[in-house]
C-alpha cells in the first residue's frame, strides 16, 4: 500500500512511502476499538475522590447525653451519620480506576483506527519539517497550504521537538504526539492524521511486520 509524500508548502512530492497492508488496510475491529477507548478513557481518571467516614471524622468520642430518662433518642457520638456534621455512609473512597487490556488487543484496535483513517482519506504524509523557531505563525503557514488549517489534527512526528510544541500550543484543534506513542483514543479522536515521513516509518516499524 502506496502513501503519496507532500511537501510542507502543500505540493506533491516525487516520491511516495510503502506501508504495511497489515498496519493500514486490515478490516476494522469495532469492538476492539470500543474496549482500548473505555479503558484509556478509564485509566485517565484520578480516582481520588474521598470522604469521610465516622471514624475519620475529628470528635465525638464521649458520649453526648446519658443513654436513658431523655424522652429522646439515644446516642453514642456526635458524629453518628444521623446527625449533622457527622460521618458520611458508604462514601466515596481513593480507588485505582486503571484498567489494562491485552498487548494484542491495544494494537488490533490502533491498527483499526489506522486502517478506517487510510480507507477514508484522512491520513496525510508530509516530509519532515523542522522548525527553527518555536513561532505559531509558521506552523499555520504549513497546515494552510497542507488546507488542514480549521481541522482538527493530530501531527505524529519521529520525534516530538521543543519548537513544535510551541508552535502548536496556541492552534485551536492542534495536537503533537510522537508517532509511535498515539493511543486508540488519539487517533480516532481527531479528523486528519499528519505523519511526517520518519514518524510513518516509525509506526509502520512498530506495528508492521516489515519496515517500509
């Protein structure tokens, strides 16, 4: 499977890049794609969320009023759930949300979203571009002329540069993730998909079976 290369000002390159069809032209597996979301989704929660039970509440230990001879209630602690300020009743807890699927699967899943991403056009290959300066105005330049400019894009270089951080910080819908580091959630997450031409190298790399 042929990929055509554009340069960075928007025009065509002479060459283009072979990919693994294994990587970029598999049929898509929905519900592998469903489980690597929930469980990346899943494992960004903090879980730390907490409250207060009884026993962690500061106080209450002598018993508030004589147990008989009130008409009233009897209590042992002022900081009984029934009463206000007290503990709280099967709260919230600190809890792990991590969730961890199969090496298998999490590829077969990034391998899904690659393949639907090639099969409808949204990938797009660009010769490595490196930015001398850290300025949003020239990394705009690019993804205009590239005509990607109101798009929301994920760039996937080889590696991840300190002036391309910088440069896509302030770009409205701009992400950067190294190539080889994309999740599941990344990549379906976003409408064009811009490899530089090592980054692609890098990915088809790692999850092909031979190197393009």
């Amino acid at each position: 499977m042929k990929l055509t290369i554009l340069k960075p000002d928007g025009n065509k390159s002479s060459s283009s890049i072979t990919v693994d069809k294994d990587v970029f032209g598999i049929e898509p597996n929905e519900t592998a794609v469903h489980q690597a979301v929930v469980a990346e989704l899943t494992n960004f929660r903090q879980g730390t969320s907490s409250s207060k039970n009884r026993a962690r509440v500061r106080g209450g230990g002598r018993k508030p009023f004589k147990q008989k001879g009130r008409g009233g209630a009897r209590a042992g602690t002022i900081r009984s759930p029934l009463w206000v300020g007290g503990g709280t009743v099967f709260g919230p807890e600190p809890r792990s949300y991590s969730h961890k699927l199969p090496k298998k699967l999490r590829r077969l899943a990034r391998k899904s979203v690659l393949s639907d991403k090639a099969k409808s056009k949204s990938i797009m290959v660009v010769e490595d571009f490196k930015l001398e300066l850290p300025k949003t105005k020239d990394m705009v330049k690019i993804l205009s002329d590239l005509n990607i400019l109101n798009r929301k894009v994920l760039i996937l270089p080889e590696e991840v540069s300190e002036n391309l951080i910088l440069a896509t910080n302030n770009i409205p819908g701009v992400y950067v993730v190294k190539a080889n580091y994309a999740s599941t959630y990344d990549l379906i997450d976003s409408e064009i998909l811009l490899f530089t031409k090592s980054g692609l190298k890098l990915l088809n790399k790692s999850f092909g079976k031979k190197e393009s």
